[in-house]
C-alpha cells in the first residue's frame, strides 16, 4: 500500500465519520437529542477502533500463527495486511539466516583447525569440533565460561592477554604427546576475537628435516672447500699468466662458497637455539669500534664512514653473535653504497632502549621489498647481489642475533634517498655503565 492510497483512505474515512456525526445531528434535531445521540456516534467509533487495537494486540502476541484477523474495509485492513505480510517476510529473512549460519557451522565442522568466538573478556560464545581436539573446548557445555578455565596452560592464557593479529603461539600440546600447535587471535565484530589453533607438527617436522639437511651439507661442504681453496691459491701462485685471469675466478668463487657455508652453518646454529652466553657484559664502544675498522677495510676508502657512539652504553647477551650481526648491516651497508656514498654508525640511548643504527646515502630499497629482506636468500636485485658477492644470509643471520638479544630490527629506505637499519633493544638488555670489576667481553 502506498502513500497515496493510504492517504486516500484516510479521507474516505474522515467523510465517513463526517456523515455519521452529520446524521447523528439531523436526526438528534428532531428528536431533540442531539448531543447524546452525537456522543454515541462518536462512542461507537472509538469502540470499534478499541476492538481492533485488542485484535491487533492479540494477534501479534500470539505464539500459535493464527490467521491475520479482518480488519473490515479501511485503514485497519490495510494495517493487518501490512503487518501479515512484513511477519511473513521477517519469517522467511529468519529462515534464510538461520540456514546460512547452519550451513557456515557445517563447514567450520569439517574444519581440522579449532575456531573459539570469544567475547571481550575473553568467555566463550561459539567453538568447533577441531577445537574440542586440539584444545578441549566443547560448545556444547562450554559455553559462557572463561576460556582460562577450559585451557588450563599459562602459555596460552599469557600470550592471550597481548595477542593481536600479527602474533601467533606455536606450543607442544598439552593434550596429544608429540603434536605442535599454532594459536592466532583475530579481533572482529564488537569487541569479540575469533581464536584459530592449528596443527603444524607435519610443518615443523618438514622444518626440521630442513634444518639438519642444510646444517649437515653445509658441514660436509666445509672440508673439500677448504681444500679447493687451497689448491687455488697453490695454482695461483704457479700457473701462467694466460691462466691467471681463470684461477681469479675459480678463487672468487670458492671464496663466496665458503661465505655461503659460514653463514648457513651460523643461521642453523642460532635456529637450533646454540647461542653464546646471553649473560656476558658486552662493551659496546670496542665491539664498534672493531666493527668500523673491519667496514674501512672492506671499503678501501671509496665511503665515508662516520661514527657516533654512546660510550657509557652496553649491552648484557653474546658478543661474539652480536658483532656478527653488526658486522652483516655495516657489510651490506658499503657492498650496496655507490664509492662516493656516506655511511654513518650510531650507537645511542633512546629512553630506556638502546639502539644500533647503520644509515647510508645509497640507491634505498622498495617498500614492497622491506618487509622480505631478512627472509634467506632473498634479494632485491640478484644479480647486484652477486657482484658484490653478497649470500643473501646475513639479515636472516641478523634478525635470529636480535631475536635472542630481545631486539628487534626496523628498516626505514626510500628509493633515491637511501637506507637505515636500526637494531632497538629493550630495556632489559642495556646497562648504563661499564663495571670496574668485570672483563671485557
């Protein structure tokens, strides 16, 4: 019914109560009752209008689905049909969901992960089959209670208080020996998170198969590279001059070899958790200064290279992993900066962190690229790396060192403009001092 008819309704209707009151009039002044009897008109209308609204009031409430009562012909007619037809749609928009939402809860079923929806204060609303495996969360009791209660592993109720949708928890699992898992927390809706747990132990299986097999190759390789080395500087020193320009090549070579196998050999150390000791106070001014000397050498005098260093500022882990890992960014540093370039190392205190910074003036690095750098064997440009005989390890090398330093690394580059690494450590790792008492790491 549109707004024309209802309004077109409504006038039939008021020309109706117009007559009626009209007649009542006509006929009261002959009768001389004229005012009762206009009264008992007016009366009888609203009666009728009384009687509908008790109708309309009991069918809407009713729970059995009666038929929509009659509303007569006029405005109650067309209000019963339009609420009977809006009940009509409101059923089937009801069904509709509630097919979908079936069908969504099957398919979640089939699912090996477990899915928990929690509310804000982390009670559970929903959960799947897969959930009830891995994690023993079953829905259908479970429901309105705490997911600490149900989870009972501080692992996963701490990480819970902080997770966000870029962290994730891999963990044995407490309910089945030997199987891993990994959690991850995505907020959605109104203050509600979706908890997703996986089973990853076929992935790091794989994983550490990989592991051994590089850490063993490489280890295997180490021995008949050094021979051929040697060899290659024997036949270096003996061959003709027409040879000379080959075993130059065949030298390089070996050598980037060797550098690939050290770097391997050292990834799979720290990713087998063999670190040095983490205790040891590192002086931080000659760590960088023999790292300023090592980068002048490579450089040949073709960069600049500037030096700010907070000489009251150390560090508490490995010496040994973090002058590596200081090393690897001031190497990439002049391998990839134009002979020319400046590069400046900054050693400072930035509040209660302390921050390692490697900038350089060079040909900066793509956004879409930044977030890969420290990914193994990933590189910008392979064949620049190549010529700067560069293995595509050391900022995979560098990422493990500050992982286990409670440090992280910040890339900030822009094309043309240049590049800055930045190794930031956390409060607990810094110290404010050099201690009289103690050796230097």
């Amino acid at each position: 019914m549109n707004q024309t008819e209802i309004t077109r309704t409504l006038w039939i209707y008021l020309g109706q109560l117009a007559l009626s009151i009209l007649a009542a009039v006509a006929i009261g002044y002959f009768v001389g009752f004229t005012g009762w009897l206009v009264a008992a008109t007016l009366a009888a209308h609203l009666a009728w209008h009384l009687s509908r609204l008790v109708m309309l009031n009991q069918w809407t409430h009713d729970q059995k689905r009666r038929p929509r009562p009659s509303g007569g012909k006029g405005l109650w007619e067309y209000a019963f049909t339009a609420i009977a037809r809006g009940r009509k749609e409101s059923r089937e928009r009801k069904k509709r969901l509630a097919r979908i939402v079936r069908e969504l809860r099957n398919a979640s079923t089939a699912l090996p992960d477990g899915i928990v929806v929690l509310d804000e204060k982390d009670h559970i609303i929903w959960a799947n089959q897969g959930a009830g495996h891995l994690l023993g969360v079953q829905a259908s009791h479970d429901r309105g209670r705490p997911l600490a209660n149900l989870v009972r592993d501080l692992r996963i109720v701490n990480w819970m208080k902080t997770a966000d949708e870029e962290s994730s928890l891999t963990l044995d699992s407490i309910r089945q020996s030997g199987r891993k898992l990994r959690l991850r927390v995505f907020p959605y809706a109104a203050d509600q998170r979706l908890l997703i747990a996986r089973d990853v132990t076929e992935m790091a299986r794989v994983d550490a198969m990989r592991k051994d097999f590089v850490a063993n190759v490489s280890h295997e390789l180490r021995t008949p590279l050094t021979v051929i080395s040697g060899y290659v500087e024997t036949m270096a020193e003996e061959v003709d001059k027409d040879w000379t320009p080959i075993v130059e090549r065949v030298e390089l070579q070996t050598n980037r070899m060797r550098s690939i196998v050290e770097d391997l050999l050292t990834l799979s150390r720290l990713e087998a958790g063999d670190y040095g000791d983490m205790e040891n106070l590192v002086n931080c001014q000659s760590l960088i200064s023999s790292i300023v000397m090592e980068g002048r050498a490579l450089s040949g005098g073709e960069h600049e290279i500037l030096v700010q260093v907070d000489e009251n500022l150390h560090l508490r882990g490995s010496a040994s992993d973090l002058h590596g890992a200081f090393l690897n960014l001031v190497t990439n540093a002049v391998r990839y900066t134009q002979a020319g370039g400046r590069i400046e190392l900054i050693w400072f205190r930035d509040g209660d962190r302390a921050v390692f910074s490697v900038s350089d003036n060079g040909p900066g690095i793509a956004k879409q690229h930044q977030t890969r750098l420290t990914e193994r064997f990933y590189r910008v440009s392979t064949d620049r790396s190549r010529e700067s005989g560069g293995t595509g390890l050391g900022l995979a090398i560098v990422k493990h060192v500050l992982a286990t330093h409670d440090a992280e690394l910040v890339i900030d580059s822009t094309p043309g403009e240049g590049s800055t690494f930045s190794c930031i450590f956390d409060a607990s790792r810094v110290l404010d001092h050099w201690p009289e008492t103690r050796e230097v790491s």
